[in-house]
C-alpha cells in the first residue's frame, strides 16, 4: 500500500517542518518569481510503503552531502525527517556526521527544489521554463537524442556526470546509447593521485590505516575541512595520541591548526620537497631493504636520479628551510612503519601534480608501506560479487573520445578521462562536432574552468538535458530539467563498504513529482528502445536482483541497513596488480609512454611580478557547488566566500579588510570582498570554490560570494590529465 501525500498534508509538514527549525520566511518558491509554477504533486508509482506523517519512525540510510556516504539514521516525526544521525554500524560514519550530513534534510526541504519536469520556453539561459509532464519531457528528451543518434551518431551526444550511487546507471545508459563522450569531475579532483597510485601500485585509490600511526605528512589534504567523517575522526584520534603531523600548505587550514607542524610551502613545490625527502633516506640508508629488495622493482634506476634532489637544493625552492626538510626526512623514516605520506584526494594543482603523487606513492614504497601492521597504505581488501540485472553486450564504439584519451592523453586511465578537454573540443569542433550535452546532478558552469568558454560550449548545443534536484548554473542552460527525488526520498544501488552491504532508501515520500535516477534511466532506457538495458520492474527489483546472490531479503536490509558478506582469506606471496607484479618504483609504462620511469623534477610556472597564484580548497561547511543553497549551512558561512589575503600584501595595494576588490586573470574577472589575514603565504590569495551562483533558481546562493571558475584558466597535466586548479595567476586591486 501507498500513502497518498497531498499537497494539504505536505503543505502542512512543511509548515511545521519550518516552524521547528525556525526558518518560517525561507520558503519563497519559484512560482512568486514567476518562473515557474512548482505545485507539489503525489510522487506516482512508488513501490515502498512508508509510515504515514503522523507516525514517528527511524530509518537507516545513507548520506549524500559529499561522495564519502556515512551511514545515517533518519528520524522521522509528523511525516518530516527531523533529525539525521550517524550510523554506528557503517564504517564511514562511526556515528557520526559532519555539519554537511547533519544540516542534509535542508536538501529535502530546500523551498527552491524543482519538483515538476520543466521544459524551456525561453531563449537558451533566460531561466524561463514550464511545467511539464514526465510522458512530455521524456518523450520530447527520447525524440532529440534519437535525432542526434541517427543524423551525427551517437558520438555526437556528451554525457557527464557527479561522483554518485546511481552513476552505474547513467553509465549504462550512455554505454547502450553508444557514445564514448563521458566527462566526470574526476579530472578536476584527483586524476594525479590515482594515475600515479595505479603506475606504482595497481591500486586507484589507496586506503589509509591510521592505528597507531606517529608520522603523517599531509601535501595539501585538508581532512579537517575536505571532511571524510572517518578518516577525519582517525586522524584526530591519532593526533591526540601523540602522532606528529605535518601539513604542507601556502594556507593556514584547519588541518594545519591541529598539526604539530605548519610548513607554508611555495605553491607547485611540493614535488621538490618530496624529492628530497627519498634523496635523504636512499642516500643515508635510511629505507626498508627488505621491503624494497623483495617486492619493488627499479631501485636503482631511483637512487641515482634522486641524487641532485638535496635538501639544499629544495629548500631553495620550496622555502622550507633546508634543516628543517632533512629532519623530517629522518623523523618520517624513524618512525616507519608507524609512519606515511597521505596520498591526498583533489590532487589537480599544478600541472606537475602526477610527479607530485608519483613522489609520494615511491616514499611510502621505500619506507616499506608499513608491511608489519598489514600496510598503511593499501588496497581496498574485500570485493562483494553484488548481482545485477541481466543485458545485451553494449554496442561497440569507434569513434574517437573528445577528451583526447587515449590519443592525446595516453596513460590517463579511461575511467578517468580530461573533463576540461571535452568542453574545449565542443568549442573547436575537432576532432567533431558535439550536438547534444546530458549531465546528471553536475555543474560544468561552476566546475570547469574558464566559465566564459563552457558557456559558449553550451551556445554550440542544439541540445541540453539535465538530472538534478536543484535548478543549478548549467540546469539554468538546459532544454530540459528531469527533477531527480533527493537521498531521503528514492532509493539508489546498494554499496559494498568493506565486507558490508549497506542500502539507500527512502525515508520520506518524494515530494512533488521527483523521481529516482533508478526511475527515470529506465524509463528514458525505454523511450530510446534501450529497454534490455535496464531489466527492472522498479527500484525494489533492483535491489532485490542485487543482493540476490546473499540470501538476504529486502525486508531484512531495510530494517537492518547492512548485511555482512563473509570475508574470504586471502593467501598466497603478496602481489601488486602492475606489469611487473610488484611495487614500480621505476615505470616501463611510464618509459615506453615517452616519460620520465621514476619520479623527477619538473619546475611548475610561477606568476609574473604582480600577480598572485590563485588557490582554491575547501571549507567544511559545503561540499563542492552543491550545498552553497542549503538554509542551515548558509547560517554558518564565516568568511567562506572571501578572499584570503596577507596584510603585507594588502597594505601594498591599499587594500584593507572588509574591502572589495576586483581579481584578474587571463580569461576573465570577479568581484569579492577581502578577508585580511595572516593565513596564507604574502604571494597567494584564495576563493572557496562553489560560491558565486548565477542561477537566479537558487535563491540563497544566488550572487553570494564569486566564482573562481570565472578566472581560472584551463591548463592540464599531460600524464594524468588533471586540471591544474592552482596555476592560475590574477592580480588583486580594488574595486
Ligand atoms: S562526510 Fe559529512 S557530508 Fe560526507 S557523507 Fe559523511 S556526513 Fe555526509
């Protein structure tokens, strides 16, 4: 049985939803804008049964405020999710959520949601859309990317999508339609740290173990405000116990207060101090001979190239006084296996970030990645044999990828891709013309660099789709807008954490006529003539044809929220998924691709007299572009959408706190208000990303604060295909 919500009962939750956290007054809707009319209709066809509004009940699920997914149990009075807590039985949550989960059923009940599909009525970015009918807008989206197919191929159509539960689908969707165009935010994160991981080890993304650890380098990780809920928890717990940390950073972060050392690096040295950290401990013998002799391979080829790399020589470099880098050189060593460099996350800095994480990957190798606590650094142990719908092989695709991989961009992984790349070949036209763009929850016009030029790649488009629940900066483009139910509404794909299978699922109705992505992929699958591709009667069905090989029932899942699938012993001679099925120090991949085997110096550009590197990094209040509209999280914005400038360097120009000043970079402008402080190194200056909206649908983001991807110039590491966020250089003056 379904509950009917009407709109009387939602109206009505809400109002005492509102009343509750004392935000009466927030919910202006679109429809007083004149935009559009957003009448909450029943979500149809649900498949679940939930408690009606007056019952008070709990449900386990999952967060979706950022890609770490905490468990969250919701709590549920009237018929509004009232509180959300963290899980104690998952893994990522251990209990716990950060300020972005806590403040995540304002995504829910976000007055500026789109609720209806919406099709454009006015001129391409004017905003000006109507309600239509799910049957319309599927119909009218099926009937465009079937024109495009048939008169371009499907090449023609670009895909692209965030980091979610739901992102296999979408995959699937763009596989069976038969395009190789698939632009992700992966490019813009941490392309560096998992080519270099995948070259060295064979692993994408290293785990970290933080159990008695008492030397952690972190280059630019800043856990303290770039928040894992876990790992964050982790690392204070080992700081408390005594472990040094130290923090690389032009900026004072977070992290950095809670570290035992602040090194405030020049920006795109890092590479040189790392260098020298192995020059010191090959040269001085301080390695692990057995762990290096038995399971690495290119040594050799290592001890000599790093010869030059001295602590002298990077300190010149970095800043970082020469003593100071040859003590931490030894105290990292000493402390091995209880010691190691973080392999970072967002890892698209400088355009020689790859050398950056290859540096990294080969000192954790050369300290023996803690192989007596069972490595601190290692891959994920379990793999869970989740079950899947039955489907057709895809159809095989011939045509080149405009992100350049792998004819321009030979070792990026393909998984991976050059987002950036996409958008620039939009532009050209080479090596073909892009008609059609669908993008799913993403953001380009905020996430790409050079703002001014992805909105000339939409202009190009005879067509714009997009998924999301929220009218962001690129929906705003769209021709269509396919309202996506939010985290605590729909159910997604289940994840494996561990040996632990844990379940997303609707805590609430939708609202409106918001719909899963498991819902809509399946019913434009079908428009598309794509039906063998998605071999589900619903959501429920999915899920059930997942977990099917465990035993486990739906019912018990969703009251329960995980099942544990027993581990499998693992043994055998230790082995690395690499070519030479060791450790690669040295790279015969690397060599045969035209580039450097083992890791080497490469000076990054550094700004012309007057100018300032431009950093960027996160604050612990948002997540990305996604959460800048978020009631709760927009009350605790403290200087979150200024910029960071030294006193000296404002006192140069004038500039005092609180002024607004206009920053200059070679492809385009912003205004910003300063924050004067002494947090950051005399030659940066630095934006949070995500603020700055233009979309005029969100109502709290809109205009607040500016947007760093209208100066940031697009330039891309041509090993890993990362987009190199800090090598963008602006002047400040004021305005
Ligand atoms: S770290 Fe915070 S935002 Fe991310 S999943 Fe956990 S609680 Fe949610």
């Amino acid at each position: 049985m379904t509950e009917e919500i009407t709109r009387e009962k939602w109206l009505l939750s809400r109002r005492q939803f509102l009343k509750g956290a004392a935000l009466a007054g927030t919910g202006a809707a679109l429809a007083k804008a004149g935009i559009f009319d957003l009448t909450p209709a029943r979500a149809q066809g649900t498949t679940h049964f939930l408690p009606g509004p007056t019952a008070d009940y709990q449900v386990y699920t999952m967060c979706e405020m950022c890609v770490w997914r905490c468990g969250v149990v919701a709590k549920v009075r009237n018929g509004v999710v009232e509180k959300l807590d963290g899980n104690p039985n998952h893994p990522h949550s251990l209990g716990n959520l950060c300020a972005r989960g806590q403040s995540g059923l304002m995504m829910t009940y976000d007055p500026d949601r789109v609720l209806a599909p919406l099709m454009r009525v006015g001129e391409r970015g004017s905003g000006r859309f109507r309600q239509a009918t799910w049957d319309e807008a599927l119909d009218f989206t099926a009937e465009q990317m079937l024109r495009i197919k048939d008169t371009y191929g499907p090449q023609a159509m670009v895909f692209s999508s965030t980091h979610n539960l739901s992102q296999p689908l979408f995959e699937n969707l763009l596989n069976a339609y038969g395009s190789p165009n698939y632009g992700t935010q992966r490019s813009l994160c941490f392309n560096a740290m998992v080519t270099a991981h995948l070259l060295t080890y064979g692993i994408q993304e290293p785990a970290r173990r933080y159990d008695g650890m008492k030397y952690i380098i972190l280059t630019g990780r800043n856990l303290m405000e770039g928040i894992s809920t876990s790992e964050t928890r982790q690392l204070m717990q080992v700081i408390s116990e005594g472990a040094h940390v130290v923090v690389l950073d032009p900026r004072f972060t977070k992290t950095a207060a809670k570290a035992g050392e602040w090194l405030p690096i020049k920006p795109g040295m890092d590479l040189a101090f790392h260098l020298a950290l192995i020059n010191v401990i090959v040269s001085e013998n301080l390695y692990d001979r057995n762990f290096v002799n038995n399971y690495t391979v290119g040594f050799d080829e290592l001890a000599e190239s790093v010869k030059p790399y001295t602590p002298r020589w990077a300190a010149e470099l970095t800043e970082i006084p020469e003593a100071t880098i040859y003590r931490i050189a030894h105290e990292f060593a000493a402390a091995a296996p209880f010691a190691f460099a973080h392999p970072n996350w967002r890892t698209s800095n400088f355009v020689n970030s790859f050398q950056t994480e290859r540096a990294v990957a080969v000192l954790n190798a050369l300290i023996g990645i803690c192989p007596e606590q069972g490595d601190c650094i290692f891959p994920e142990e379990d793999h869970v044999g989740l079950g899947s719908p039955p489907q057709p092989a895809y159809p095989r695709i011939s045509a080149q990828r405009l992100d350049g991989v792998p004819w321009k961009y030979p070792l990026v992984p393909l998984k991976l891709g050059v987002f950036q790349e996409i958008r620039d070949n939009i532009l050209t036209g080479q090596p073909y013309q892009a008609r059609g763009w669908f993008f799913s929850r993403q953001n380009p016009i905020m996430s790409l660099p050079d703002q001014a030029k992805t909105i000339q790649a939409f202009e190009k488009l005879e067509f714009i789709v997009s998924v999301d629940i929220i009218l962001n900066d690129s929906s705003w483009y769209a021709d269509v807008i396919l309202p996506e139910a939010t985290y605590l509404e729909r159910y997604d794909p289940v994840l494996a954490v561990g040996n632990r299978v844990f379940i997303r699922q609707p805590v609430v109705e939708s609202l409106g006529e918001a719909r899963s992505a498991l819902w809509i992929y399946r019913e434009l699958g079908r428009r598309l003539g794509l039906q063998d591709f998605f071999q589900y009667v619903d959501e429920e069905d999915y899920i059930r044809q997942q977990i099917a090989p465990f035993g486990v029932t739906l019912e018990h899942l969703k009251q329960v929220g995980y099942f544990d699938v027993p581990r499998e012993k693992k043994s055998g001679e230790r082995t690395w998924d690499t070519p030479s099925g060791k450790v690669e120090i040295a790279s015969e991949t690397l060599r045969r691709a035209g580039f450097s085997a083992v890791p080497v110096w490469e000076a990054p550009p550094e700004p012309p007299a007057g100018r300032f590197y431009l950093l960027t990094g996160k604050v612990g209040q948002h997540t990305q572009f996604a959460t800048q509209n978020n009631a709760y999280l927009t009350e605790v914005d403290y200087h979150t959408h200024d910029l960071w400038m030294h006193p000296s360097s404002a006192a140069e120009r004038g500039i005092r706190d609180g002024d607004r000043v206009r920053v200059v970079s070679d492809v385009g402008e912003v205004e910003i208000t300063v924050w004067v402080t002494e947090g950051i190194r005399p030659d940066c200056v630095y934006m949070a990303p995500g603020f700055g909206h233009t979309s005029r649908g969100l109502k709290k983001a809109y205009g607040r604060g500016a947007n760093a991807s209208r100066v940031h110039v697009t330039y891309t590491d041509p090993v890993s295909g990362g987009q190199a966020l800090t090598q963008t250089f602006v002047t400040v003056e004021k305005a």
